[in-house]
C-alpha cells in the first residue's frame, strides 16, 4: 500500500498587540466587539 504524502501544514502563530491595530475587520466584526465591551461596561456599573 502507498503511504499518504502528508502536505506540509501552514503554521498560524499568536498576533500581538502590535498587530492586533493593523489587522482588518469587517463591520460585523467590530460591532460584535463593541457589544461584548458595552455588555461589560454594563455589567461593571451595576
């Protein structure tokens, strides 16, 4: 039987957070953001 050629896997590491300023995202993404900082915002007040 022949083996499976095994691709080599793209590697993903951690951003940091001077990366984190240049990374784009979509509309979605950053009101999901917002909304999960004002829930916070919230929470803490109360």
């Amino acid at each position: 039987m022949a083996e499976a050629v095994k691709k080599p896997r793209p590697e993903f590491r951690n951003i940091g957070i001077g990366q984190l300023a240049k990374y784009r995202l979509p509309l979605a993404g950053k009101v999901s953001i917002l909304h999960r900082v004002s829930g916070l915002l919230l929470f803490v007040c109360l």
